[in-house]
C-alpha cells in the first residue's frame, strides 16, 4: 500500500471543512483587529511618502517578501512609485539601488529577521526614511524605525500556530489601507489606474477612443441625397456596416439609412424602385465624436438599441463609422 493511498483512507472532510471556516474567522479577526490599532505610525507614513521624490523600497524576507512584492505593486499602479528590494541581495550590492530620495518599507511579523537587521544600520547612515510593518514593538526593526505600522496578530491561522497566515493577512491589508490613503491624497483617478494598465480590461475601456477604431476614408459608407435606391444599396453591400451615412457634398451629414429601415418599408409594402436616399432616410441620425471614449459609443448603441453609429467632427461633418463588431474587436465590449 502506498503512502498516498494512506492519506487519502484517512482523510477527513469535515475536519477540512472546520479547519477552513477557522481560518476565515482567524484571519478576518485579524484584518478587523488592525483598525483599533491604526494610529500616529499610519498616518505619518502617508504623510512622509508624499513628501519624497524618490520611490517607496519595499523589503521583506519570506513570507512578508512575499506579501512585500505585492505591496509594491500595488503602490506602484495606485500612482506611488515603488519596488521591492530582496534584503539578502541587498547586502550583496541590491542596495545600491536605494537613494536618499526614497524611503524604505521593511516588513516582518516579528521583526528580529536576521537578513534585515544586517542592512538596518546601512540604512540609518544613508540617512533613508525607514517605516517598519511589524507585530512587535520592542524589535530591534521597530527600535530602528522612523515610523512604526502596528500589524501584531493573536494568533496564525495554522493549527500549529507556526506558519505564516493571518499576520500576512494583516499585512497585506495595511500594504492596500497605505495605498488607498495615499491614492487618494493624491487625488488619482480612475484615468490614471487606466495608463498604468493599458493592456486591461479598464485600460481598453478608459484610454480607447472612437478614434482608434472607427472607419475612416473610402471605409465610411455614404451617398449623396440623390443617389437611387439601388446606389444606396449597393454602398451598403459594398461596406458591409449595415448602414449607410446621407451626406452633402461638403460632407455634412443628413441623415442615415439602416438595415432596420429596409425592413419597415419592406414589411410597408412602399415601392422603392423610383426612391432616392433623401427619400428614405432617416435624418438627424444619431452621432458621437472621434474624440470620444470608445465604451461612450458602446454605452450609445445600448441605450438607443442600435448596431451602428455615425462620426462627425465638431462641423458636423461625417469622419467615421463604428459598429458594435468594431467595439468588440478592440475589446473595448
């Protein structure tokens, strides 16, 4: 019989389950607990990291190395300059890396990390702002601090009470409670997290302009009001949006003729051979503008149940076509 075989023949699935809901209620206790905590050492660290021109150095053994990487992400995208900094590696020349324009982060849940305390004192001379995120006060990273983040737990979530589990948790809350302080000191908008992550979804949505993908040049289908019925047909074909513009010959635009309309007037039974395109469109269509976001065009073709919109310039003249196939090919729906 084999090993994995005997752990399977004892495995016990209610006990995983009880183990599990213990963890939630250990870590959750653990995150609510900060909040009593949150003091002097919080808000003076929001306080200085405005105040530097450099970035915020995120440091961290293990677990809390971990937790740190994340941390400095998340600063980094939330309009904070940041990155994290391996302390071993930093005593082997990654502290170069670290100026007096930056201050330094160092996390650990007991505050006494060997590789840590060795770059402390480097640190100190350097003159660096240090903040420590720690579950102890008297630790020799805490004595050294600048300013201190309270993140103590009562207890880890392991059954052991060994591995590293709500005081990570507690620690990566506070790293998103110091983000979202300083975000917001900042006055940093939903458009800003938008040029950090221009290959995401919000990215797409806040920086694609109808501009970027609408059809342009011989592309547009149009005609002129006197074109016949049959020309305005065969524009139609030809461009393939289901829907054709109505222009002047200036280029302003006068009306649209959809799909949808060739339908009601088949269904009308009116005899089209002898119509123009004055005849049978439909004016003051709705437009939008190049220069708007492209979710604006997709919102506008929501709201009016329609496929397709028409782009003018600010004359009114017709400069672009989209449709929803269009939206959906620059991933903007």
């Amino acid at each position: 019989m084999t090993v994995p075989s005997l752990i399977a023949s004892s495995f016990d699935a209610q006990r995983a389950i009880a183990l599990a809901n213990e963890t939630f209620d250990i870590e959750a206790a653990a995150v609510q607990g900060l909040k009593s905590r949150l003091g002097e050492g919080f808000v003076r660290t929001v306080e200085r990291v405005l105040t530097i021109s450099g970035r915020v150095v995120v440091m961290g053994m293990g677990k809390s190395g971990h937790v740190g990487r994340k941390i400095a992400a998340t600063l980094a995208s939330t309009g904070t300059p940041a990155m994290f900094v391996h302390p071993a590696e930093a005593s082997h020349g990654d502290l170069g890396m670290v100026t007096d324009a930056d201050l330094v982060l160092m996390i650990s849940n007991s505050g006494e990390s060997q590789e840590v305390a060795a770059i402390l004192p480097v640190l100190k001379r350097l003159g660096v702002p240090l903040v420590t995120m720690t579950g102890n006060a008297r630790s020799t990273m805490a004595q050294h601090a600048d300013f201190w983040i309270d993140t103590a737990v009562s207890k880890e979530a392991c059954p052991l009470n060994l591995a590293p589990t709500a005081s990570t948790t507690a620690q990566l809350a506070m790293g998103d409670a110091l983000a979202v302080a300083l975000l917001d000191a900042r006055g940093f908008r939903a458009e800003d997290f938008a040029r950090s992550h221009p290959g995401g979804a919000l990215g797409r949505k806040l920086l694609t302009h109808v501009s970027d993908v609408m059809r342009s040049g011989d592309a547009i289908p149009r005609v002129w009001p006197t074109a016949t019925f049959s020309e305005l047909m065969r524009e139609m074909s030809a461009k393939g949006l289901g829907a054709t513009a109505v222009v002047t010959e200036d280029g302003t635009l006068m009306g649209i003729f959809t799909d949808g309309d060739l339908r009601r007037l088949v269904e009308q039974g009116t005899d089209l051979r002898a119509k123009t395109a004055m005849d049978v469109m439909h004016a003051n269509p709705c437009t939008i503008p190049a220069h708007a976001l492209a979710v604006d065009a997709a919102d506008l073709m929501e709201a009016r149940r329609i496929t397709s919109v028409l782009v003018v310039d600010d004359a009114g003249r017709l400069c672009g076509a989209i449709n929803s196939n269009d939206l959906m090919r620059a991933k903007v729906i």
